[in-house]
C-alpha cells in the first residue's frame, strides 16, 4: 500500500488539529494555576510555619524506639540487637552506658548514626536505648 504526499499531509493536519484541541482544553486559568501552584512553602527564621505544632519537650523511650528503632531492633536486622534478648545485649552492656550512647549517636558499623532520627536529642537516643534494654 503507498501513500501520497497529499495523504501524508492530511494525515499531518488531522493530527496537529486533534493534538491542538487537546492541548487547548488544559490550557483553562484553573488547570494552569493547578500545575504550576508550589509544592511547599519557606520560612524565614522567626516565622511560625503553618501546619501541626511540633511536641514540646523530648519524646520518650519507647516513642523513639516505635518511630525509629523497632524496624531494625524489633527483628535484629544486619546484627542489631533485638529489643529486650540479654543474649544480644550482654556484650555491649558490658561495654558501659558511655560506649552505648556513643555508638548509638554517632554510629557504628551498620548503625547509622541516631539510627537515622537526625531530629533526635541524644537524650532522646539515649532514653530509646534504655528502653530496650529495660529489665534485662
């Protein structure tokens, strides 16, 4: 089957005209303000950012442990230590509280430093590490 140049070029128009009218019909105040309206906001420092007010005060144990720790922790994934087993905790116990908390903050093998909670006070850390290994 072969095809004119005419028949090219009516095919050509019908299709820039269909693309054209499809264009046309996003081009609408509403549809361009939708796709070029901001994905966030910025805020100058002493400006109150509008949304859910941040918790006063650190967060507990148990709080950080549930956000942050228990997806490794709770399963002892890459040799984390499994919240609450004394097997896993006695040699690092053994260590002091002062080798626990620095490991913790600051990382350790494959911990991340703050178990990747940047946010977190390393009294908050510290408060996480207690609670897992609470009543060993």
């Amino acid at each position: 089957m072969e095809f004119s140049l005419r028949q090219l070029m009516v095919a050509a128009v019908a299709a820039l005209t269909l693309t054209g009218t499809a264009m046309a019909a996003d081009m609408s105040d509403e549809a361009i303000a939708e796709r070029i309206k901001p994905v966030g906001s910025v805020y100058l420092e002493g400006d109150a950012p509008a949304g859910p007010a941040v918790a006063a005060g650190p967060r507990s144990g148990d709080t950080v442990y549930g956000t942050f720790c228990a997806a490794c922790h709770g399963t002892g994934v890459m040799g984390a230590p499994k919240i609450g087993d004394a097997t896993d905790w006695s040699a690092r116990i053994a260590k002091g509280n002062d080798v626990l908390a620095d490991h913790a903050i600051n990382g350790f093998n494959a911990m991340p430093a703050k178990g990747s909670c940047m946010d977190c006070s390393d009294d908050e850390i510290v408060a996480a590490i207690n609670h897992m290994i609470d009543g060993l």
